[in-house]
C-alpha cells in the first residue's frame, strides 16, 4: 500500500513540473509579440511603421510650369539617399533632369507627405526646369537642420529640340518662293493651256471660261 502511494505521488509531481514549464514558455511567448494597439508600445515605433507604409504613395506625381511645360517626377531610393528624376515637354524642346540628396535624417523628426509636397511646389515655381546648374529643391520642413536634405541638380539631358530652327524655315519659305516663279511664267505660256483657256472662251463664253477651263484640265492632262 506504502509503495502504491509513493508511486502516485511520483506521477503528480512529474505532471505538476511539466505543466509548470508549459505555462512559463507560454508567458515568453506572449511577451515577445506585443499589439500594434498596446499602449505600451512606444509612440515613435508605431510612427515608423505608419510612415513605412505610405512612403510609396506620395513619391512621385506630375505639374506644369510657369512656361506651360508638362513635366512628371518619381523618386527613386538609393544606398546613400534619394534620387530625383524630372522628365519635361514643353513647346520648344523635350528636356529631363536628376536631383540627388539624403533627406533621411530630417525624415527621421518629420512628416515624409509634408517633406514631398514641399517638393513638389518648389519644383512647379522653377522658371527654367533644368536648365540652371544651380537649382536646388529646398523645404521648409527641413530648413537649415538638415542641408543634406536639399536636393540638387546633378545631371539634365536635353532629348530633342522640337521648335524648327529659324534658318530652316526662311530657307524653305525662299525655295518655295523661287519654284512658284520659276513655273508661273512657263505654264501660262504653255500650249495645252493657252488652247484650254481658247475652247472654254468659245463654247461657254467669257462668264463661264473659268469654270469650263476647270472641267477642261480635269479630262486633258497638262504639263503644268
């Protein structure tokens, strides 16, 4: 009987410390995953993940110049900072251009939508997109905390101008001038047509003539 009861009691304690153990890894188990609606989570780290998820959304977008030029730009993310690319087409020429900076250290303190719009409206109050060596794109959410935030221009590429040079277009006007005279003279002088103009006179009379003389080179092939 002695030897019954000490087995049992064996057993117990061996449940007891199994079930001890089970319940102390379910409680690590509950620590190490914590809600992203705990209050106990730092206020920066559900920022972070917030500002993780919608970085994609406001890097790029399109505006239009004060010259009337139709420009779009996307942001495209480097081992060291940002890459910016502007693509323009205007009247004049097709033009696209990069900016380059590192505004991660001022996204770290501030709203990443606010620092993009910002951008956005210091590129539609360029007067001449790309074409100063100079043009920075600077925010007032960064301002002079973080310098290496400013974008700056490092590369434009003009692809094609599409404005007609000037001299072309005096030379073409000139050739154009110089056919019409050099053909004038020779066709009213040309012999279909004198005699085309002669019949239309004859049979439709001189109110007519011009209309018959159309009929007349429809059905008659001329030289000129």
């Amino acid at each position: 009987m002695r030897v019954h009861s000490l087995s049992l009691l064996s057993v117990l304690l061996l449940a007891g410390q199994v079930l001890s153990e089970n319940v102390k890894s379910g409680a690590k188990n509950a620590q190490g995953s914590i809600p992203d609606g705990d209050p106990s989570v730092p206020q920066g780290r559900r920022q972070n993940k917030q500002r993780s998820r919608t970085s994609k959304s406001v890097t790029n977008g399109k505006f239009v110049t004060k010259d009337q030029a139709t420009c779009r730009w996307a942001v495209t993310e480097q081992e060291l900072g940002i890459m910016l690319k502007v693509e323009c087409t205007g009247m004049d020429q097709e033009v696209s251009c990069v900016f380059a900076g590192d505004p991660t250290g001022c996204l770290k303190h501030n709203e990443e939508r606010v620092y993009w719009k910002q951008i956005a409206q210091t590129l539609r109050k360029q007067k001449n997109i790309c074409g100063n060596s100079k043009s920075i794109l600077k925010t007032r959410v960064c301002k002079k905390k973080f310098p290496e935030s400013n974008l700056k221009l490092v590369n434009t590429i003009l692809h094609g101008d599409l404005k007609p040079r000037k001299e072309e277009v005096e030379l073409s006007q000139r050739e154009s001038t110089k056919v019409k005279e050099d053909k004038d003279p020779k066709c009213a002088e040309d012999p279909e047509v004198v005699n085309q103009r002669k019949t239309a006179l004859e049979f439709c009379g001189e109110s007519w003539s011009s209309f018959c003389t159309f009929f007349l080179t429809m059905f008659q092939a001329a030289s000129c």
